[in-house]
C-alpha cells in the first residue's frame, strides 16, 4: 500500500513540475498556482483523494476557476478549496481534461498536404472535432500565408506557427471530403456547458488562444463534425470502416494517448492503427511511444514537447499547442 507522504510526495513533484515545465513559459498564475499546491499539505491532501486519474493539474485548474474564478494567489486558492472545496471534487469527478486546441492543425497541415488528396481524416481523441477542420482555417507559417480551401460563412482563425528551414510548409489547403471524430466523450458545441468547460481549459493569459477557439467555434457551428462516442481501443475498426475507399484515410491523434494509462494498451492500439489502411499521424508526448521517441535527435527546445510521426516514424518536434513546428525528418 502506498503511504500518504510518499502519495503526496509524488503529487508536490508532478505540481512542481507542471509548474516549471509546461506553466513556466506562458502562464505565470497557473506557475505560481502549482508552485503553491506542491508545498501545501492541505491542497495536496484534496488532491490526493481523487482518484489518480483524476489528479492533474489542468484538470484541478480548471474546477477551481469553474467554482470561484481564477484565484489570484495563494491565499485565494486556499479560500476557495477550503470554502467549496466539495464543489471542486465535484467536477474534477464529472469532467476530464479535454482541452481541444484548433491550433494543432497548424502541425498536421505540412503532413496532410503531402498527401494524395482528397483525405478522409478520422480523429481519435477529437473532444468537440475542432482539430476535424484544418480546410476551414487559415495559417500563417512565419509569413507564408494559406487561407481555407473553400471561403466559408463565418471568417476563420489564423493559426500562426513558427517553423525551422527543413519543415516542409505547404503551399496550399487541403481537400478534405470526410471527416468523423471518436472520442469517450465528444463534447457538444451547442452545449453550454460544454462549451463553458472548453472555455475554462485555455490557460488565463492566452487570450489569443481563447479568440481563436471562440472562431474556431464558429466555424465548427456552420458545418458541425461528426464525433462518435466511442473507445479508441475498440472502435476505431468500426469507425474507419465507414470511411470512403476513394479518399487517402488518415488517422491522427494529438495529445489523446496520455490518457491511456497502460503502455500495453498504448502498443495495442498502435498495432490496430497499422493493421488498417490508412495513414497513421501521432503528435504526443514522446513518453507516449518510448519506443519511437527513441529514434528522435533531442528536443531542441524544452517548449517543444510534442513529438510528430507519420506512421511510426518521428518527424518533427512540435509545441503543444500547435504554435511551432521544428523538422528533422
Ligand atoms: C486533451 S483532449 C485532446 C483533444 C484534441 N485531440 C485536441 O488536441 O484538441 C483528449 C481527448 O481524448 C479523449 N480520450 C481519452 N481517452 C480516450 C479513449 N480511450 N478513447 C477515445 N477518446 C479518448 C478525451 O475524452 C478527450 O476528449
């Protein structure tokens, strides 16, 4: 049995952590707000007693601004577990991280273009499918501009992102004449309360990321994805089986198999992705597929901890909300 001092231990180090690694360059609340969790025994206390899935910092986060806002320090945070502390438990114990960033087309688009078109892209891990759109946006690779493949109702984001001289930035948009997305729980964009879920996910400086969602939103409400409730271990068969043979298949997933606890059950669904026909896209933490992270040069950047591949095959390093690519393929 595990003590609780080495229980809490374990969750002042992956606070600490969070706070440092991925909180430090971008949002100096939830960096201080971590930083505070992991010296007080109190918040790691209330941490603790969720279950171990339910115990990461976006996700605690993200339930105390739905409950009392976006402390503004310590103090605040401690008032708000100490005063409503069951309402936080409450929805860390309905809701999951399910952050879905638009902006992570801006890493697959080099991929997707390179393609022979038209694709049918088939998202695993899709939340509410904003990532189902990458035809309907705009990006803007550091000066090389590429709008939507067709000019839609609604005017749509513009994605910038940062690349080295090797990455192959495309040219044009891509042709995309299918598109499903699977998930345990797609989130429904006419949903309120969805949507006020997705909203909390952006870290409070991003403002730019929440101007983008909210278009982002728009865009999706004109032409809705189709997202199907399902598991990626065993539905993914069925689903791609839906997909029309004319169209190359692509299935692509980004930060989704972190979720998935087991590296067996990680192995497992990568050994049916390759079972179909299809090409495979993965944008993960490299600790996803160690296996695979292992025939990647190191990270040139701390910032860029998403590793690309193409059917198993790492290609590129990436920022976790789409904003850079850096390519060594
Ligand atoms: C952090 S969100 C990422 C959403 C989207 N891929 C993006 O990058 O914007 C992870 C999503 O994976 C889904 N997910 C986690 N485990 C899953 C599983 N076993 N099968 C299907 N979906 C899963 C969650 O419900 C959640 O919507």
């Amino acid at each position: 049995m595990v003590r609780l001092d080495d229980e809490l231990a374990r969750l002042a180090k992956q606070y600490e952590s969070f706070a440092m690694r991925q909180a430090e360059p971008t949002s100096p609340r939830y960096k201080e707000l971590c930083l505070h969790v992991a010296q007080s025994r109190m918040l790691l206390r209330f941490i603790a007693g969720l279950p171990m899935e339910r115990q990461q910092p976006n996700l605690f986060l993200a339930a105390v601004r739905t409950v009392g806002g976006v402390p503004n320090g310590a103090e605040a945070l401690d008032e708000v577990i100490g005063q409503h502390g069951g309402m936080v438990r409450e929805v860390m114990l309905t809701r999951t991280t399910q952050t879905n960033e638009p902006a992570r087309c801006a890493v697959f688009l080099p991929v997707l273009a390179s393609l022979p078109q038209p694709l049918a892209l088939l998202e695993v891990g899709a939340a509410a499918g904003l990532c189902l759109l990458p035809d309907k946006y705009a990006y803007d690779y550091e000066g090389i501009k590429i709008g939507p493949s067709k000019p839609g109702p609604v005017s749509a984001p513009v994605f910038p992102c940062s690349v080295n001289q090797a990455a192959p930035v495309p040219r044009h948009n891509v042709d995309v004449v299918w598109r499903t997305g699977l998930d345990l729980n797609p989130l429904d964009i006419q949903c309120a309360g969805d949507m006020a879920w997705l909203r909390t996910l952006v870290w409070p400086e991003h403002r730019d990321r929440a101007d983008r969602l909210e278009a982002a939103l728009n865009v999706a409400r004109a032409d809705p994805p189709r997202l199907i409730t399902g598991d990626l271990l065993t539905d993914l068969v069925s689903v791609a089986a839906t997909a029309p043979k004319a169209a190359t298949l692509v299935i692509f997933h980004t930060a989704v198999l972190n979720y998935v606890a087991a590296a067996a059950e990680r192995e497992k669904f990568a050994a049916i992705v390759r079972g179909l026909d299809a090409v495979w896209i993965s944008n993960e933490a490299p600790g996803v597929f160690p296996e695979l992270a292992k025939q990647a040069p190191r990270q040139p950047s701390p910032e860029l901890f998403f590793l690309l591949a193409i059917d198993g095959k790492p290609v590129g390093w990436t920022g976790p909300h789409g904003q850079s690519i850096h390519w060594f393929a």
